[in-house]
C-alpha cells in the first residue's frame, strides 16, 4: 500500500507494509522449516508488530533448541571423513591445539 505525502519537491510516496511472509531454514535436523503469512487487515504498525512478535517467538524457538546438548549420530562414511580431516569444514582453517576438532 502506497500514500501520498507532501513534501518540499512535491508529493512522496511513502509505502506502508500491509502483510508479510516469513520462513525459516536450517541446516539442523532439530530445526524444523516453518512458513507464516499475514495478510495484513490493520493498520501498518498492527503489521510490524505481528512481524516483530513472531520473529521474537521463533528466535526464543531456535535458542532454546540450540542450547539442547544432542549427541551428533553420524553415518560411518561421515564419521571417517570427520577423523581423516584435519581442515573446518566451516572455516578452511586447520585445526590446531588451540583450535580442536569438536
């Protein structure tokens, strides 16, 4: 949704959120994707507080489960892949007695 404004060069244009779409993607098995849409019906700042809002319930979500201690349940090539390696496969970087293999 668009409005018009008065401004000093003429009229602006100034776009006012309606609805919104939200997913959530992870590389975790323990984190589910998820999908939300809204499709607005209240004023522009009901939309960004119901944006805000969930936003805040799936981070509190996903910190909750990240602070779960799971034990990691590899595939025997996975397993030898991770004990033959001696580079991050995040970073590039070797590791090092300050930097162990976790």
């Amino acid at each position: 949704m668009e409005v018009d404004r008065p401004h000093a060069k003429g009229q602006m244009k100034v776009h006012m959120p309606s609805g919104f779409a939200l997913k959530l993607v992870s590389f975790s098995d323990y984190v589910k994707p998820r999908y939300y849409i809204y499709k607005g019906g209240g004023a522009p700042d009901d939309v960004m507080e119901k944006f805000f809002r969930k936003l805040k319930k799936w981070h509190k979500k996903i910190i909750s489960i990240q602070k779960e201690d799971k034990e990691m349940h590899l595939t025997e090539r996975k397993q030898t892949a991770f004990e033959k390696s001696g580079i991050c496969y995040i970073c590039d970087k070797p590791f090092t007695n300050k930097d162990i293999k976790v």
